[in-house]
C-alpha cells in the first residue's frame, strides 16, 4: 500500500494503516477484509457462515465504510451477497455502525466489527432495519450459491480485490451442510436464546476481551444486547433475547419413579374436620383462662 500519499499526521489514517498491519500479520479463517488501494477508508471484507446454523458454508461479501474522523465515529457497512439475513447493498443498522455512534467506541476496530457481524448472523431479526425473515432452506440454498462465484460490484480495482478475498475464503470454508428432513423449515431462529458464541481459529475466537483494552461497551441491535468486554485477550459476544430455557437432567436410575401424593377428597374432608375441633379446643382454652382470671370457674358457671 502506498503510504506515501496519505498524510501520515493524521490521526484517522494513522489508526487505519495500523489496523491493516494487524489484519495481515494475524489474518483469521473467519474473515478476510482489505482497503482499496485508491481509498484506504474503503475497505472490502468478506465473512463466512457461523458453524451449526443454516449459514454454515457461505461466503458473505460486504463493503465497509470508515469516517474521516475514524475512529471517534463508528463505520457504515453493508452486505453484497444474498444471504436471507440483511438486505444487500444496504446500510446494516447495528449499535456498532453509523447508525447508532452513541453507542460505538473508540477502541473498536473493523476486526471487532466483523466477529460481531458473524455473531449477529443467526439470531432472530426482530424487524430490525435492513433486516429479513427468510426460512432455513431459503438461507441454506443461498449460501450454497454464495460460493459459485463473487458478487460483481464496483471498479475493477474493487472487484479485483473482492475475487482476491473469495479466493482466500474459499480455502477456509466448509462445504454448507444440507438442511435435514427432522429441521422445521418455519424456524428461522437459530441460537435466539442464551450465548452465542463464535470461535473463529487464529486467535480470533470470541472469549472476554478485545484486543484493545480501553474500553467496556454494548452492541445492540434492536432490542438484543451483545455484551463486549473490551479488556485484554479475545472478545465475547452474549445475546440476551428474553427467553427462558429449562433442562432436566436425566435420572441416574432410569427405573426410579418419584411418588407424589395426590390428596383425595376423603383426606381433604378429615383435614377439615381435625382442623375444627382443633379451633374449638382453642377457643374452650382461652375462655376456661378469662373465667379463671376473672374470678370465676366452671363450676360455678354449670350452677347458674
């Protein structure tokens, strides 16, 4: 890249150059993502499909956008490839993009932006914008055919990149599982509840932290909450969708049967009965006292 022509002073092209030095001396099996030669706030990026969802396998290309004043301000980034999740060649809506900067931090980078992004794939969309509903098969059909080819967009510097990234991806990607028969293709909510988590290889697996420790921040996309702790070491991404989900351990003797009883109306009726005389013994109590206290006793009470 030629740094030459960029004005090394500035703080916004210094922190990018930076980014790129990083993304290439820890490039990840993930995620591949590359700056225009011509533009260095114009970066290329493409991700894979999240393991055991219907995006297993897919190639998803996309375009990120970063501020002249990177990074105080958070990037706008939007998908190229039909995935059944986001619209394409639309600004994703995600608290760690332009359209939510209250939310953004500093210390947040592109790689940052790009695990989040793959962590956001399989969760429910909520009507978020730029959001889709599709079925399981709808998504699985589309990331089988993300792989045949790079979606075509821009100059040919750009696309040279794009099918530059296609190619490194397509060496990393698994071949996308088929939908099987026992799956509800109506359930378009993969990992909605509890935490997801995505444990990319080359130490990009999201865990607690993040590679730059100075900030503690929330990514939100609608109303879900991806919990970053921006301390040292990986990142973990936890969603938070507001459901409860049980589990029962199996018996260690599966021919043990727990005995509840049943109360029947024969015991209720007992109960009621003992609990009477035990009201009307009580009362006889306390009246034998006031009598006694005030002077007077049974007896004396059965002569009148």
């Amino acid at each position: 890249m030629a740094e030459g022509k960029y004005n090394m002073k500035n703080a916004a092209v210094k922190r990018i150059l930076q980014e790129v030095k990083e993304m290439q001396a820890n490039p990840s099996d993930d995620f591949m993502s590359l700056p225009l030669e011509e533009n260095i706030f114009e970066w290329q990026f493409a991700i894979k499909g999240p393991r055991d969802t219907e995006f297993e396998g897919g190639i998803y290309h996309g375009r990120i956008q970063l501020p002249a004043d990177y990074p105080f301000q958070p990037p706008a980034f939007m998908l190229l490839t039909p995935n059944g999740r986001f619209e394409t060649q639309t600004k994703i809506c995600l608290s760690i993009s332009s359209h939510h900067p209250e939310h953004w931090q500093p210390s947040w980078s592109v790689r940052t932006a790009l695990v989040a992004l793959i962590a956001f794939m399989p969760t429910n969309p909520g009507g978020a914008l730029g959001s889709l509903d599709y079925k399981k098969e709808q998504r699985r059909e589309l990331a089988i055919q993300s792989r045949e080819a790079a979606p075509k967009f821009g100059t040919p510097e750009r696309q040279k990149i794009i099918d530059e990234i296609h190619e490194y991806m397509l060496s990393k990607v698994l071949p996308a599982p088929q939908l099987s028969p026992q799956q509800t293709p109506d359930d378009n909510s993969t990992n909605e509840a509890g935490e997801a988590q995505v444990r990319p290889q080359n130490g990009d697996g999201i865990d607690e932290g993040h590679p730059n420790p100075e900030a503690d921040g929330r990514i939100v996309e609608d109303a879900r909450e991806v919990h970053v702790n921006a301390g040292a070491g990986p990142l973990r991404v936890s969603f938070s969708a507001g459901l409860t989900v049980s589990r029962q351990a199996p018996a260690t003797d599966p021919s043990a049967v727990t005995a509840v009883r049943v109360p029947t109306p024969a015991n209720d009726r007992l109960f009621t009965w003992a609990a009477i005389g035990l009201a009307i013994a009580i009362a006889f109590l306390l009246l034998k006292k006031f009598l006694k206290s005030s002077g007077h006793d049974i007896g004396s009470m059965r002569g009148l």
